[in-house]
C-alpha cells in the first residue's frame, strides 16, 4: 500500500481522500457477475412472495418485484439482485455520511471502505432479499440522529430513530438496532455539552414511551410468529450458533480491530468511543439473547456491521496519529488486506458461495425425458429452473417431488417400476435431515442411483455442491 502523506495545514487529509476513493471503487464489485450465480431458495421465495398479499414486511418485496417489472426481462438473476446491489453499493458513501460529524472523515472513510470490501456485504448486495435495503435505512436515519445529537437538538435525535426504524419495512432487524442506539443514549449520550446530552436523554425516552406502547403488537406479530416457526430447543446451541455465523461473517480481523478500538477509545476517555462501543454490545447482547429462544442468524446483526467497521477504525484517528501517515496506514492496511483478499476468493473460486442450481438442472433437461420424474432437496429451486422462472407461487410446486424422509419413501415404488428418475440435490441440505432421514436418503442413492456429476463449490467450512443422481432405466 502507498505511503499517505500527513493532513496539509489547509486541513486536507490525504489519508482519508485515499480511503474515499478506494472505499467507491471496491463498492462497485457489487455489479460484478450479478447474473452469473445461480438463485437459491430464499431468493426464489422472494420472487413468489413478492405476489402474495401476506407480506409481513411489504418494502422490499414491492422494490424487487418493480425493478423486475421495469426490466422487462422476467425474474433472471440480474433483474432480482439489481435493487439489494444498488442498495448495498450507496451504504457504501452513506456510512461514511452518516459517521463523519460523529467520528471525522478518516475513520469514517475507513469504515465505509471495511463495508466496501466485505465479501458478506457483497453477497447480501447479490442475494434478492432485503438486509442491504435495511441497512441503507437505518444508516440514513443513524447519520440524521448523530447530528442532532451533536448539536443537542433532541427532536432530530428522535426524528432520525425514527427514520431508522422505519427499516422494520424491510427487515425487522432494523428494530434492534433501534434498541441498541437508544439504550446507549440513555446510558451515554454522545454530546459535548451537559446541555446537550440532557436533550438526548428527553427525546429518548419519550420515544421509549412509544415503543413501550408498541411493544406488545411487536411481540404478537413479529417475535411469537417468528420463534414459534424458528425456534430452538438448545438455548446454548442457539447462541452457539449466532456467535460463530456472526463472527464469521464479519470476520475475526474486524471484530478484533473493533475490540481494539474500544480499547483505544475508552483508555483516552472518549465519550464518542464509549458511546459507539456500548451501542455495538447492546445490540450484540439483545441478539444474543434472542439466540437462545429462536434461530438467530448472522443477517440479523447486518444492520450493526457499519458500527463496528467504525468501532474498527478508530484508532487511526486518535490525536497521536492524525498527523503521522505510516501508523494510521498500517492500521486500515490490516483492517482492510484481509477483507479484499476474501472478498478475491468470493468473486472467483468460491463462485458466490451459491449452489450452481442452474447448471444442474439445465444437465437434467438435457438428459431426461419429458416423463422422467424429478426429486429434488430444496425442490423449489429446481422446479423455479425447471419451469423456465414462469411460476410465481413457488411454495406450492408440482413438477419436481421434495426429497424429504416422505419423498424418498415415494421414490420407492417408481424404482419397482423400472422407469428413470432424476435427483437434484445440494448436499448441505442432507444435513438438516435427521440422522434417520439422512441415512434413508443417502441409501436409495447410492445403492438404487448412479452419480451423473457433481457440481462443487468450493466454499470454506460449507458443502455448497450439487450433485445430480440417475434412478431405475
């Protein structure tokens, strides 16, 4: 990386021009192979619930299923992404608009291009769902509320929350966050002046007061819906599983930097530091202790990623380094080399990490008759190929039978019967089987099925391959 020179006396910083420049352009790999990976069972839902009138967080379905309308194309791959793309590409500029009052430009150019580079944030902007849109929310109500927070004017704080919440339309995760901002205000308000702080305070809590009186519509609607479908009999194995999809996903170079940060801040007495460390554990503990009740996945903390690639950063802008260029350099050159160099392995040989559903169906019609029948794990994906992307209630498929413990039992009777059938099956999705299913499943294929191909993807710790299978004939 090139030597930056220090902030000229004009008040120019070189440092934060270049992390501007490189945060854009690695923002626009979002654009990159937009088409080339195949859908896979999340985005197809997408598709199909973006015309169903039971849409519990109608935004992104609606911007989706416009973009796709506008382009005339029907739902191809490019057409579904375009808008989470767009989306994730413009939270590139807003992190840094909405932390620059807060933090100054180096640290919020530097945490803008730690988003840029993450090849998590890449394949949200390249997956047909709605966590880039929330976060492009809540980042502009973030930035509006940081401001009046600084300037001690309580109803742009609270107007900003506001603003922020309103991601709920796209994902409830943005509720969350919500949360965590305005516990952390109640505790550590980030103003300079008494004055100042004193209004945070009074704006928060009168909107505490609303969202108490909200809360108990939240809980029905969203919370008992959603853990009563997603929930987890092992409240350890539940928060096991947050904390390891999360910490990969964001990376334990960022997290440890982040952790360093904090460190760094709350040794100098920064209140700004402390402010911005407590928001991140308020969130982190409030999904964690979700965790233990219903599956809490790593999308879940998305919208808090923006926060803790700023918590990352600050140290390069602490007053011992704001006018020494080598240190504060080699501190975005760590928090940064490593995301870019997983990001290379995203875009290349991890092929997206999606399953190259299209390539295996497309093996299929090429080889089947049209009587042969059709099993696969997810069936969804497969029929959406299958059928040319023409089906839009795509819950409800019937050209291509589900393998589960109840297909494979199914499958029996047409191997007695000596005709040909096709399985189509991504490998990791086995694994949700329990081990009896698993096992009735892998015996009729390798004992009644011959291996036609295997399509793999190479993706660290995931068996993403596919693999097609030929019975009876």
């Amino acid at each position: 990386m090139p030597a930056a020179p220090a902030p000229s006396s004009t008040g120019r910083d070189a440092l934060a021009d270049w992390l501007r420049v490189s945060a854009l352009v690695v923002g626009l790999v979002r654009f990159l192979k937009l088409g080339s990976w195949s859908l896979w069972l999340d985005e197809v839902y997408t598709w199909g619930d973006a015309h169903s009138a039971a849409m519990q967080n109608p935004a992104g379905y609606r911007v989706i299923r416009a973009v796709v309308e506008a382009l005339g194309e029907g739902p191809t791959e490019a057409a579904l992404r375009l808008a989470p793309a767009v989306a994730g590409f413009v939270c590139v500029p807003l992190t840094a608009w909405a932390f620059t009052p807060f933090a100054g430009r180096r640290r919020a150019w530097l945490a803008a291009l730690v988003v840029a580079s993450s090849a998590w944030q890449v394949q949200w902007s390249q997956t047909a769902r709605f966590y880039t849109m929330a976060q492009l929310v809540t980042l502009v109500g973030a930035g509006l509320a940081l401001r009046g927070a600084l300037a001690g004017r309580g109803a742009r704080w609270a107007a900003g929350l506001l603003i922020a919440a309103a991601g709920a339309l796209f994902h409830p995760l943005a509720l969350v966050l919500c949360a965590g901002l305005g516990l952390a205000a109640l505790a550590l308000p980030p103003g300079e002046l008494p004055e100042d702080r004193a209004a945070v305070r009074k704006a928060t809590f009168v909107l505490a007061l609303v969202g108490l009186a909200a809360a108990p519509v939240m809980w029905t609607r969203v919370w008992q819906r959603y853990s009563a479908s997603k929930g987890v009999e092992d409240a350890v194995a539940g928060l096991q599983h947050f904390v390891l999809a999360t910490g990969a996903s964001m990376t334990p170079g960022v997290l440890l930097l982040a952790l360093g940060g904090a460190w760094v801040g709350l040794a100098a007495r920064d209140r700004r530091a402390g402010f911005l460390a407590l928001v991140c554990s308020l969130n982190a503990a409030l999904l964690a202790l979700a965790s233990t009740r219903a599956v809490v996945t790593a999308q879940y903390a998305f919208t808090l990623f923006p926060w803790v690639a700023l918590l990352a950063s600050w140290p390069i802008g602490v007053r011992a380094l704001r006018s020494r260029g080598g240190p504060a350099l080699a501190w975005s050159g760590v928090a940064v080399l490593p995301l870019l160099a997983g990001l290379f392995l995203y875009l290349t040989v991890e092929r997206g990490q999606r399953g190259r559903w299209r390539e295996a169906v497309a093996l299929v019609e090429e080889l089947r008759d049209p009587t042969d029948l059709i099993a696969s794990t997810p069936a969804v994906v497969a029929e959406f190929y299958l059928t040319g992307a023409t089906e839009t209630d795509v819950r409800h498929g019937d050209a291509v039978l589900q393998l589960d413990q109840w297909g494979a039992r199914r499958l029996e009777p047409w191997l007695r019967s000596g005709r040909v059938g096709w399985i189509i099956v991504r490998n990791d999705y086995l694994q949700q089987m329990s081990g009896e299913q698993r096992a009735r499943v892998r015996r009729l294929m390798e004992e009644e099925c011959a291996l036609v191909r295997r399509f793999p993807v190479p993706a660290l710790g995931r068996d993403l391959s596919i693999d097609v299978w030929r019975m009876g004939g």
